[in-house]
C-alpha cells in the first residue's frame, strides 16, 4: 500500500515548482523548500530499493529515470541544432547527464530543469555506498553533506568542483530520505528532533537574513540557507509525518490529482518550464508584469493546461519505463482489475489503492550556471 502522505507532499512540491517559475516569488521557496523535500522523498524510496533488491536497483531506477528525459531530448535538441547549437560529443550527455547536456541561448532556459535529473543520476550512482555508510555510521553520515556545504560556503574550500557544491547542497536532503526509510525519523523524540528542527530553522533563516541573493530572499541564491532550512523542513515534515491522509482520496478529484502528479511527475518537471519560457512575451504583448495577480494567475493556468496537454501526449513513457500498462490518465481503474474484484469481494467497497505500484522519483527554481542549464 502507497503511503498518500508521501504522495501528496510530491505532488505539493511539483505545482509549487511550476508556479514559483511562472510568478518568481521568492517567498515560495522558504515556504515550501520543494527541491530538497523532492529529494527526500527520493533518498527514501532508493534506499528502500537498495535493501529490496541489492545494487540491481541502480540499473532500475535509471530505467525509470531517462527515457523521459530521452523524449524530450528527442524533440528539443534537433531544433536546437537547427538554430545554433554546434554538433559535438557533448550532445550525448542528453542520454546520459552526467554532467549538463550543452544547450543554444534558448534551449539553455527552456531545458533547465535538467540539473535536477544530473543530481538526481549522481545522487542514485552514490547510493549503495552511501546507504552502507549510513547504516554502519548514521549521523556522520548525514552530517557530511552539510560539514562539506559550510566549509565551501565560508570560504575555507574556494572552487570547489560542481559535483561537490551539489553534494553539500541537496545530498544531505537525500540522506534525510535514508533516515525517513530506516525509521530513524519516526524514532526521534519530540524533545530531540523539535529542538534540532527548531535550531536549524533558525541558524539557516539566520543566513539567509544576513546573505542575500540577486533576488533578495530566495533560497536558491543562498546555498548554506538553502540547506539547513530545508533540514529543518524536512525533519518535521517526514518525522511526524502522519500515519495516514484518508481526505486526500475521499475526494475523488484531489485523489486523482495526487495519483496523476506522481505518476507524471518528472513529464511536468521537464516540460513545464518550456512553457513559461513561451509565454513569457506575453508580459510585454499584454502588459502582465509579476505585480499583476490577474495576469500571473492567468499564466499559471496557461502552463499548467500546457503541460496537461503535453503529458496526455508523452507521459505514458513514465508507465512504460516502470513497467507499467500505459494509461492517457493515470490512476483509473480497468475493467478487469473492477470486475475481479467484486467477484473476489463482493460486499467491500473500492479500496483499492488508487496509485498502485512503486512511486516514481520526483521532480524543484532558476539558478544558471556557465555553460550549463539549470533551474531550480
């Protein structure tokens, strides 16, 4: 049975990552840290794959992971060779990034979502060494991604290789995710884990007080900041995590919601900020600037149409890659799965659990990097 807390945080997370790059607001991001939470959620189902499954795991979630990406490179990186883009080698590493793919002046934001998906292809590779640390020696584990962050932050380790600046920024997330699954999380007193949120929260929203980005508090500018409050985020959210959220399925329009969000989520993480790239013109055509609610709230809608419209096109290859019968919309039940289960059950009503199957891995927020392409 899918945990549907776990499932609604996901989902949270992704419609705030699309709405956060259609308004900028920069409050989003303190409000609802969504990379870090995304790859909480992550760490954890790796971890749980790894103890399931052994290093076979890595190999399955790479399958799960790259043919969307394989989708989209198929479309965008011919029309970014058409205009511009130099044919070389490095193209590849759209089948496989490990480090950016090189994108043209307008693939370079349209495509930037990509950093997530080369973390993400580090932070599973990491994995199976990383979880037999963490279970032989758990909190010098986890505190390692953070000691790397401050020592690179406070200027003692000065260009640092981008690997390691995103291992100190968003691992520790990821390690926070080996912790939810092991129980360590759920283990913690309220008196122990209360405090240390607490003194996290207020050492990181202390930094981002005192260090300011190019867009005043927004987290993403600010990687120590970035860091700590998203720990502490991520400890209440996932250590009293509730048991249950039976609401989120009473509902059958917010249940399916949830169930299409997760099921699509790296469709809507990849493609969503191609679409407010394409409408942002319509700031200038219109008038809309980031002041008026009306128009932002207008375009919020546009790109969430847009990438509706999209994932009913190619977001079946999120089912094919888990191994799944492909579905136009996710979370329905088929005939014979419904026709089974009442001659199975006749009396009971429809219980069964509406996402099933193992969750995808997610999804979080402009922030560029020369040469590369990067939002965040």
């Amino acid at each position: 049975m899918r945990n549907r807390y776990l499932d609604l945080l996901r989902a949270l997370a992704i419609v705030r990552v699309v709405v956060y790059h259609v308004t900028g607001w920069a409050s989003l991001t303190l409000l609802f840290p969504a990379m870090s939470v995304m790859f909480a959620l992550a760490g954890s189902l790796m971890a749980g794959s790894l103890l399931r499954s052994g290093p076979t795991a890595v190999g399955r979630r790479l399958r799960r992971l790259l043919p969307s990406l394989w989708v989209v490179a198929a479309i965008f990186v011919p029309a970014m060779l058409l205009t511009g883009l130099p044919f070389t080698p490095a193209v590849l590493l759209w089948l496989f990034p490990v480090a950016d793919p090189p994108a043209n002046y307008w693939g370079a934001l349209a495509l930037s979502p990509i950093w997530y998906l080369r973390d993400y292809l580090w932070f599973v590779l990491a994995s199976p060494v990383a979880l037999w640390l963490f279970r032989r020696f758990p909190l010098p584990t986890l505190l390692a991604p953070y000691c790397l962050l401050l020592v690179i932050e406070i200027g003692i380790y000065q260009d640092p290789p981008l690997v390691l600046r995103e291992f100190g920024l968003y691992f520790g997330a990821w390690l926070l995710g080996f912790a939810h699954q092991s129980g360590m999380l759920r283990r913690m007193s309220v008196w122990v884990l209360g405090p240390t949120a607490f003194a996290l929260a207020a050492v990181g929203g202390a930094w981002i007080l005192t260090h300011q980005g190019p867009r005043g508090y927004d987290i993403n500018d600010i990687p120590l900041g970035n860091a700590l409050w998203s720990a502490a985020f991520i400890l209440v959210a996932l250590g009293r995590a509730p048991a249950a959220v039976a609401w989120v399925d009473r509902n059958a329009l917010v249940g399916r919601a949830v169930t299409v969000l997760n099921r699509r989520a790296l469709t809507v993480y990849l493609w969503h900020m191609a679409f407010v790239v394409a409408l942002t013109p319509l700031v200038d055509v219109v008038g809309w600037s980031h002041q008026d609610l009306l128009g932002l709230a207008i375009r919020v809608v546009l790109v969430f149409l847009l990438v509706g419209l999209v994932t009913a096109v190619v977001g079946w290859v999120e089912d094919v890659a888990a191994q799944r019968p492909p579905e136009l919309i996710p979370g329905g039940v088929r005939p014979s799965s419904r026709s089974t289960r009442r001659r199975a059950r006749p009396h009971v009503g429809d219980d069964h659990d509406p996402s099933g199957g193992p969750a995808s891995g997610g999804v979080p927020e402009q922030r560029g990097r020369g040469g590369g392409v990067i939002a965040r």
